[in-house]
C-alpha cells in the first residue's frame, strides 16, 4: 500500500468516528515527518459549532503537537475535499501538501477558486475517492 492511500485509511477511520457519533463522517489526519501529529473528524453537531470540521480539529490538533502555527512540513489527508473555510484555515497554516478523496462538486474549495490554498501547498486529490464518498453517500441515504 502506497503511503497516500495508508494515511487516507486513517482519515476514514477518522470518518467512521464521525458516523458512529451521527456526525457527517468525514476524517482528516495531518502527517509530519512520517508520524500523525494531528487528526480530527467532523463535530458540529457534539459542540454545537459550524466550524467543527475534520480539517479545524485536526489542524488545531497537530498546531498543539508541533508547538507552532505553520504546518509547512506536513501533510492533511482529509476524506473530502475542504471546503472554503477549511482551505482559508489550511493556506493560514502554510501546510505543504493537501490530499484529498472525494471532491465535493457543491460546497468543495476548487468549485470557488483554487487559490484558497497558500501558493506553496501542494494538492493531490482522488486517493481512495470512492470510499471515501461512498461513505458520505450512504450517511445521508440513512438519513432521508
């Protein structure tokens, strides 16, 4: 197994998280010199704040971890792709690479503009992309 597709299994264990708790099961984990510093899934609806993302948690996580704010040697691997607010905290951080699975066609950074990220920051996307929506799909089937 590749080491995208290693660490991207740790966010969907993130994700699975998230499921079990009625949450939106997306994960993010942040890697730094090969060892997970920070990881986090979705928790708005536990503390009752629309800024509870996967991505904010972890990256909170991992800024703790580190003892700074600038994540330029690390790497997130989140199950979908941030959105705006998740991106704009990402470019704040200056983290080196972005790895994604799933793109998010309605509330996704790219779908309103790809210079969210720091100009630095590396995107990879589609690792394990339908895992990683097949479990957001089937979330809401259960739901409606």
């Amino acid at each position: 197994m590749d080491t995208h597709e290693r660490y991207m299994r740790e966010a969907l264990r993130e994700a699975s998280f998230a499921a079990s708790e009625d949450e939106v099961p997306i994960g993010a984990v942040i890697i730094c010199r090969g060892r997970i510093v920070g990881k986090g899934h979705n928790m708005t609806e536990k503390l009752n704040d629309p800024t509870a993302h996967a991505e904010m948690i972890a990256i909170t996580a991992a800024t703790e971890a580190l003892g700074g704010k600038y994540l330029n040697d690390c790497t997130l691997y989140v199950t979908v792709e941030p959105c705006p607010m998740c991106a704009g905290a990402l470019a704040w951080s200056q983290i080196g690479e972005v790895v994604y699975g799933a793109s998010d066609q309605k509330r996704g950074f790219s779908q309103y503009t790809p210079s969210l990220m720091h100009p630095k920051t590396k995107v990879v996307s589609g690792i394990l992309a339908d895992e990683c929506g097949n479990i957001v799909t089937e979330f809401f089937k259960n739901k409606r």
